[in-house]
C-alpha cells in the first residue's frame, strides 16, 4: 500500500512547467463553475471536460476530492478576503460595505450550498480563512455602522445572514425564482433597507 502523499507546493523544489501552471490554473476554474452549478457531487470527467484537459490531469492535480473541494473554497475565500481589505482600505464606509456585501451575496448565490461544505471539506487552511473573512466582515460592518451609513440596529452576524437570503431558489405560490436577475433584486432591496438616511 502507497502511503506517501503528494507533495505540497512549498515543498516542491522543482519549477513547475508554464503548461502545468496552465492547466492548473484552468482545472481550478472549471472545478469552480462544475460546483456552483452542480454541487458538490460533480465528477472529475466533468471537471476535466469543462478545463480541457484530460482526467489524468485533474487527479494529477487533486488525487483527493476533499483537497480539489479544499482549493475551489480556499479560492472563493481569497478572492472575498481581497474585498474585504479594499472595503476596509476604502474612504467611504458605505462604500466599502456595500461592495464586500455584494461580493457576498453573489458569492453566496452563484456558489449555493458551498457555505456549509466550509468546516467539511476546507480543512486547516481554509478554516483559517474563513475564520479571517469573518473577521474582516465584522470590522467592515462594524465600520460602517460607526459612521452612521449602516443600520445599528442589527448585529454584524444578522448583517451578514442577510448575505445568503439571495440564494434561497425556491418556488412561491407557483412562481419561479428569476435565475437571471433574481438576486440582484434581492441585494438592491437588501442594500436599501440596511443604508441609512
């Protein structure tokens, strides 16, 4: 039986290869768009297909599916923890808020049911992330409320439960959820209602 694992990147002395780098690159944003519309439970075939790159490469890459699981959640993690630093960068409260807040509603909606796959398929690295996001999200909300341009009356984790309201894709009353503008509706409404004067 083959215990050794594979080697990590910091670990790694030797370059890797432009195509390599390439094909990495391109089997993380295809695993990216599979999961948010197929979940979790997408296969590597399809994955591979969407990258265009054979299903070697992808098992190459992420012989496990919890540590391609772990890359797609750490990739969408660092791009909303840049956000929230520019939010927290940027002069204007409001500002700040309402791009880290749109970053987290669209996240939130194009990714469904990534939240709750953080603690499960994330590991360490990316609980640690998750652990920063919401730490950054807090300062950011907390700011803003600070200056007035935000609702005091809420708790910054009310706040940010409001990030996921958009993702709700269900049917009411026998009307379908608007797939294309749905949820930039639900945000426009939501940044309203929590915007003061």
């Amino acid at each position: 039986m083959n215990t050794e694992r594979p080697a990590t990147p910091q670990e790694t002395t030797m370059p890797v290869r432009a195509d390599a780098q390439r094909n990495a690159a391109r089997v993380l944003a295809a695993a990216r768009r599979a999961v948010a519309a197929n979940g979790l439970d997408v296969s590597y075939h399809e994955i591979a297909r969407e990258a265009g790159v054979g299903v070697g490469t992808v098992y190459r890459r992420y012989p496990e599916r919890d540590q391609l699981m772990a890359a797609v959640l750490s990739d969408i993690l660092t791009e909303l923890i840049d956000t929230a630093h520019q939010a927290l960068d940027c002069d204007d409260a409001w500002e700040g808020f309402s791009s880290l807040f749109s970053g987290l509603v669209l996240r939130t909606a194009q990714n469904a049911g990534l939240s709750g796959s953080l603690d499960q398929h994330g590991g360490p690295a990316v609980a640690q992330q998750r652990h920063e996001l919401l730490d950054l999200t807090r300062r950011v909300i907390e700011r803003a409320q600070g200056q007035g341009r935000l609702r005091r009356d809420l708790a910054w984790q009310e706040v940010l439960r409001l990030t996921g309201a958009p993702a709700v894709r269900g049917c009411v009353l026998g009307l379908e959820p608007d797939p294309a503008n749905g949820h930039h509706v639900v945000l426009t409404v939501l940044l309203d209602g929590l915007r003061t004067g």
